[in-house]
C-alpha cells in the first residue's frame, strides 16, 4: 500500500497568472503530436507534407480543446451549466472530456481534409498514432491533480488519499466516497488514471506506432484506435470511481464512460471490417 504524494497542481505563479502541471501536460502532449507529426509527413503515404504539420496540429488543438470542454459540460456538467450557462467557458476550473475531444478532433479533421481535398479517414489515419502520448500526458496531469480516482483495492500499489479542503479531495472523500468529516485518509484506491496512462497512452501508442510503421488499407488506422481505445477505457471503468454526475447509469455498474466506449469499439471493429474487405476486392488490387 503506498501514500498518494503530496504534489501541489500550480507549479508556480506570476501575479494572477497560474501555470498549472495539468495544462503543462497537455501542451508536452501537442509537442509530441508536432514532432512525430513531422516525422510521418516525409512518408510518400502522408498526405500532407511538412509544412502543413503547423496547421494541422493547430487543427487539433482546437477540436481537442472546443470539443473536450463542450462535451464534459454537456454530459458531466450540466447541473453546473445549467445554474452558470458561463461555465462552459471556464476552463481553468477543470474538466475534459476524451469522447468530446474525440468529436472535436473528427471534425476539425473533416474540415483540414477538406480544405486540402483529402477525405476525412485519410486525416485521422495519419493523425491516430500521434494521439495515445497525449492521452497519457493528460492521465498524469490528472494523477497530478489526484482526480479520476479508482475503487478501493487490496493491492500493493493501491494508493491512500489524504482528505483536506482541497476541491477534488472534498468531491472524492465525502461524495464519492461517502466518508465521514473526521476521517483524515481513504482506503487504499486503485490509481486508475494511472492505468490509463499506461493502456491508452503507452500500449495504445506501441500499438499504432508499429500497426502504421507500413502503408494499412484506407480507414484501418483509424479503426484500431477506436478499438483498442474503447477496450481499454471499458475495462479500466470497471475500478474506476463513477462520476458523480450521471454516475452509474444501469445495472448499478455501467458508466457513462462504458456507454461512450461501446460505439467506439463498434465502429473501431466495422472500420476494420471494411478496410480489409475493400482491400481485397478485385477493384482494389487492380
């Protein structure tokens, strides 16, 4: 059993300006995106060129940032948005959604494949494997600010939490937990989002890395990362603390994360379906 350690989420300040650990991670995140974004554009399957790498990832910035914000405030936030319609714009205060960035992300891919005469799959083929580092970066920003907490675990890397007047340690001992006001530590907890790290960041990178180290059939990339990210992510729900807002949903254990997945790895399972059908048709190897 280890101690969650105490790791202050601002790491410094200038005036009213607060450089926070969690926004750091996001932009190592887009850096790393940037250059290996650079390193697949020099492919002859790339279709785009080194140039337009900048506008590109300036491209998915925006879908991660417009889509992730808008999605959290709509599916986890809505009590807060509702009582404050300015909530949405408070970004500072927290909350991210993938399955919103994911949605952004598609978007902003439709409309640069556009401008550019590429369909939509050509973008987020070659965008895919640039994505699960971020994804992990994000994790530990979110380990950092010790949210996204799973259940409590016999384990020997399970962590205890120390229960003060922080908000995210108010939220996860006395309504997510349902502690009482005199208890100074949680149980020991699975650090789910240290799994996530793990899973959706570092294997799902390996994964896509080596899966698109060669030319795949039109759509597969995109496939596998739909899939293997709606694996992932429905397996660790399953020691992952709900959120309060919706919290389980059915059957006293399916999450608003585990709904979210299931059309992932559906359409993940039916992209790959048809790449590799189209791949084998006599008009594809003519």
């Amino acid at each position: 059993m280890l101690t969650y350690p105490e790791i202050d989420p601002i790491i410094f300040s200038v005036g009213f300006l607060k450089i926070r650990w969690y926004g750091l991670m996001y932009v190592i995140g887009f850096l790393f995106a940037w250059w290996l974004a650079k390193r697949r554009s020099v492919r002859s399957d790339s279709p785009i060129n080194t140039e337009q790498v900048d506008d590109l990832v300036f491209y998915a910035m925006l879908g991660v940032i417009l889509g992730g914000r808008v999605g959290y405030a709509l599916v986890y936030g809505t009590e807060q948005l509702f009582s404050d319609p300015l909530y949405l714009f408070k970004i500072t205060e927290g909350g991210m959604s993938f399955h919103g960035g994911l949605a952004g992300v598609l978007i902003a891919m439709w409309l640069y494949g556009r401008k550019l005469g590429h369909r939509m799959w050509t973008m987020t083929d070659f965008v895919a494997p640039l994505v699960p580092l971020g994804l992990g970066f994000g994790r530990v920003g979110n380990f950092i600010n010790g949210e996204l907490w799973g259940k409590p675990a016999d384990l020997p890397w399970a962590m205890q939490v120390r229960c003060d007047d922080t908000w995210s340690r108010i939220a996860l001992c006395e309504r997510k937990l349902n502690l009482p006001p005199e208890v100074a530590m949680t149980p020991p907890l699975h650090p789910s989002m240290l799994y996530e790290a793990l899973l959706e960041g570092l294997v799902l990178f390996v994964i896509l890395w080596w899966y698109s180290a060669k030319p795949r059939p039109f759509m597969a990339i995109s496939g596998m990362f739909l899939l293997f990210y709606g694996l992932f992510r429905f397996a660790i729900e399953f020691v992952r603390l709900p959120d309060e807002e919706p919290g389980y949903i059915a059957l006293g254990w399916v999450t608003m994360g585990q709904v979210l997945s299931l059309p992932m790895i559906l359409a993940g399972a039916v992209l790959l379906l048809m790449a590799y059908r189209a791949s084998a048709s006599p008009a594809a190897r003519a």
